[in-house]
C-alpha cells in the first residue's frame, strides 16, 4: 500500500517526465524543421547534404518514437486508475461479503448478499488482473521506445551537425 508522499513523489516524477518528453519531442521536430528548410538533393553517396538528410530521418525517427512512447504513458496511466478502481470496488465488496446479512453497494446502490458480494468481488479481481497483464505488457514497450528515441536522437543529432561541420571545413 503507498502512503500519501510516496503517491505524491510519483506524480510528480511523472509529470515531470512527460513534461520532459513533450519538450524533447518538440524540439526535435522543430530542429528537423529548422535544419530541413534548407536541405538540398544530395549529389553523392558521401556527401554532407546526404549526411544531413540521414540525420534529419533519423531524428524523424526519434521524433516518432517519442510521440509512441507518450501514446503508451497515457495507456498505463488509463489503464492503472482503472485497476486501481476495480481494485478499490473489490474491497468494498469483500467488506461486505464478511458482514452477515445483506449489504448495500453505495456506488451502485445494489443490495446483496455476502455469497453475492464474494462472487463480485471475485469476478472484478479478475477484471482488474488482466489490466495488470495489459499494463505488464505496455510497460517494457515504453522502456524500448525510450530507449531507441535516445539512440536515434543522439546518432540522428551527430550525423546532421557532422554534416554542418562537413561543409564549414
């Protein structure tokens, strides 16, 4: 069970992280803008304007790769508060399910038994364990998008300033 710093601490971790996605992502885009307006059609295998025109594709890439990864943030996150719901919805009915006689479901408003407050409770669990394998299984995607955004990025970002340097020397 977290504490209420603990959740806290998270939240602003992860606000500061997608802040922190948003920024990078944009600012890619707008250096594969600024840096594209004057591309030209490069002549050569080995030239400078093709080494730009590598770098700009691999920070488009980049560029992707962060927008997929926000895309996934916002799918653990959706799908985090739901098995957090369904989590807290299950409890209230094992609550229930413990006291003897009937009891009323004060989200719903549905009166039930404790065999019927077990049955629901074990039927929402159920719900909420295969959001777990879903969010277990966008997780490691979030992880690979991250780290392919950094390499293109950095590869994409050498290439085109080598490039720019290319053609001052």
């Amino acid at each position: 069970m977290s504490t209420t710093r603990s959740d806290r601490i998270y939240e602003l971790w992860f606000d500061a992280d997608c802040k922190f996605e948003y920024y990078l992502t944009g600012l890619t885009f707008t250096v594969i803008a600024y840096w594209g307006k004057g591309l030209k059609t490069p002549h050569a295998i080995l030239s400078p304007e093709t080494a730009t025109a590598l770098g700009l594709s691999l920070l488009l890439v980049s560029a992707i790769f962060g927008l997929r990864r926000m895309e996934r943030s916002i799918q653990v996150v959706r799908l985090n508060s739901r098995a957090l719901y369904l989590s807290e919805k299950a409890a209230g009915y094992e609550s229930a399910s413990a006291r003897p006689g009937l009891s009323k479901d004060m989200v719903s408003g549905i009166v039930v038994s404790p065999h019927e407050a077990s049955q629901r409770a074990s039927q929402i669990r159920n719900k909420s364990y295969a959001l777990d394998k879903a969010i277990e299984k966008l997780t490691p995607q979030g992880k690979y998008l991250y780290r392919w955004r950094n390499r293109t990025l950095i590869v994409g970002l050498t290439l085109t300033l080598a490039s720019h340097l290319w053609t001052r020397g």
